[in-house]
C-alpha cells in the first residue's frame, strides 16, 4: 500500500518532507460527483498528517472563491510550497489563472509553488498528466495524494490565450466545435462523472455540425530567432502568428479544433500520446471532413491514443496558433472550451509559455 511505502522509506521521507511542510489544500465539496470533501477526509488528510506536512485547508463555498483567496492581498502564498487542489481542472484553472494575475504571480508559479492535483471532478486531465509522467502511476486519488507528498518540482508548460477583452493562462487544451460542444454542453449531466462526455459525445456527433473559419500557426519547423521574445518574467513568448513571415493557415469548414499541452485531456482520454508536460509544444489536431461512424470511432480511440493514426486528422506541431471563427455563419453561438472552461467567443491567439509553471512528480 501507498502507507506501507511510506514506513518502508521513512528516513528518506522524513528529510525530504522537512524542508517543504506547507501545503494550501482547496477542496471543491461539490465538484463533479461531489466527493471532494470524502477524499480529502479519508485519502488525503491522514496521508499529509503522516509525512508531517502543515495543512492551510479551504473549502470553496462560490464559484471563484479559491481564485478570490490567491488574489488577496493579504494572502502571502510563498509561505506555501505547494497548492493542492482536491477538485476537477475547473478549479485548477481558477487557482492558476488568479495566481497569474497577481504582480508577482508568474514568478510564484515558476520559482515558489508546486500545483498537485487530486481527482474530485469530471474532468481531472492534469491529474492523469501527472501520473502518466509519474512512471504510469495508476490513476487513482491516493495514487495523486502519494505523488504531492513524495513528488519533486516538475516543469510545467503554460500558455497565454487571448480574446479581444481577455487573457487566460491554460495548462491543458483549447478546444473548439466537437471537442467545446462535448465538453462544455454536457455540463448538466456531470453527475456521471467523466461518462457524461461519451453519453454527449453520440448526441453532437448525430449533429455533425461544421464550423466555418481561419486556423493560422508557427509551427515549429518554421520557427526563426525573429519570433521569440522574453517578456518581463524571463519566459520565452512566441509573437502574435499574424506578425511572423513563416505561417500554416488552414480556412473554411472544420468539425473540430483541438490545441492540447498534456499527454491526457481527462482520465480516460489519451488526446497527446508523445506529449510531455514541459516540451514548449502544442499539439494541433484538425478534422475536416468526417462520417459519423468515423467520428465514432474517432473518439473511442481516443482511449488509447489511436486517434492519431486517423487518416483524416491533421497533426501539427506548433509554437503559437491564431483561430478566427466566421461569427456571421455560426451566428455567434460557437462555443471556445479552455481547460475545459468556457471563455469569450471570438478571435483567439495563443503563445507557449515554456516551463511557466511547476507540479509535483516522482
């Protein structure tokens, strides 16, 4: 058991823990099925009171109530080493973008704080991320908990996406027609847990609705000196595509968007086989032109990563991307899913932010 590993290692536990025993735990009590407060009372509390580690615990009570707490000013987060968030990646969006929008944010999240995520939601991506790189951890809550215990700082790639009145800082992917219709149009049946994107996933592939548009990208074959900045925080950004001599542009109809940075875009879901959390790459799959069946079928080998192999799906890998949806054909009612959250409609760009961010591993 994960307890019996622990005694098994105690010396070397005990000396690694000592210097870093100061963790702010959110739990989303009513994420996904709604066992957020279960976990943390019967996995995680007993596992982070054995290694000695001194617990800031908040319960969110509102929606943005985690990102109200990062923000304030009183909170002093480089007194933590590591921020657990015992939710879905909702929550971790929340936390990481209100850090980001501190005066000191992005060099907390890039030199201080560790994020570790431990599953409690319908979308848990990062987390299964996480173990993936954690040696193919199996994914599980105590398997996560283990991980934010005995786990080291592990670089983790950002991006910053913006839309004509907002900028975000995503960890995980931006998805537009099927992938957006799927994912944030099943909202109400999140009592499923992450069942609920399948029971969705044959609805809006009946639909089979087209999307019309403009994808532009650097892609990283065509990158040149002449297209990096260093902003502010020392992190390596890409320019805006529009600006650069080199671009992939790709117009008209389109089933589905998918930018993806980690290896898992939800547990059960392989979208970046190849993927690593810190290889300052998107990973862009275009599909254009599909029959039902295919698209089918298409998601069920996402399970195993077989997607990729589709003769029909487009793989790019890019530095930046620019998405410009023809608002006067869908009429305005496209949907944008960034970490799985809804953000404004419109045109959107996106630039990796390399290493911008940190979790814990083994």
């Amino acid at each position: 058991s994960t307890f019996g590993i622990l005694n098994d290692n105690k010396t070397e536990f005990d000396n690694y823990t000592r210097i870093r025993r100061k963790y702010l735990v959110f739990v989303n009590p009513h994420s996904g099925p709604g066992n957020g407060v279960k976990n943390y009372e019967a996995v995680v509390k007993p596992m982070f009171e054995e290694a000695g580690i001194e617990i800031t615990l908040v319960i969110t009570q509102y929606a943005l109530h985690a990102k109200e707490y990062v923000q304030d000013p009183n909170c002093n987060l480089s007194l933590f080493s590591c921020i657990c968030i015992i939710s879905g990646d909702g929550l971790i969006f929340e936390v990481v973008n209100g850090i980001a929008q501190r005066s000191d944010g992005l060099k907390l999240l890039k030199e201080v704080l560790c994020i570790a995520p431990i599953p409690s939601g319908t979308g848990n991506g990062l987390a299964k991320s996480v173990l993936f790189a954690s040696n193919n951890e199996p994914y599980s809550a105590i398997n996560c908990a283990f991980v934010a215990v005995k786990g080291k700082p592990h670089p983790l790639d950002l991006s910053r996406v913006t839309t004509p009145n907002e900028t975000h800082y995503s960890f995980l992917s931006l998805g537009w027609g099927l992938i957006s219709d799927i994912d944030i149009l099943s909202e109400s049946l999140r009592c499923l847990g992450e069942a609920r994107l399948y029971a969705a996933a044959v609805y809006f592939i009946g639909a089979k609705r087209l999307y019309k548009g403009r994808l532009s990208m650097v892609l990283t074959t065509e990158v040149t000196d002449e297209a990096v900045n260093i902003d502010n925080d020392g992190i390596a950004i890409f320019k805006d595509p529009a600006t650069l001599r080199y671009r992939k542009v790709i117009t008209g109809d389109f089933l589905l968007v998918w930018v993806v940075q980690t290896s898992h875009a939800a547990s059960t879901m392989h979208s970046g086989p190849g993927v690593e959390l810190d290889d300052a790459i998107f990973t862009v799959y275009v599909v254009r032109n599909m029959s039902r069946f295919e698209l089918l079928q298409l998601l069920i080998d996402l399970d195993t990563g077989d997607h990729v192999k589709h003769e029909k799906v487009e793989t790019y890998k890019a530095l930046s991307y620019s998405l410009e949806p023809n608002t006067a054909e869908d009429n305005k009612t496209g949907i944008y899913s960034l970490d799985g959250e809804v953000i404004e409609y419109g045109p959107v760009q996106g630039v990796v932010l390399p290493h911008a961010m940190r979790v814990q591993t083994i």
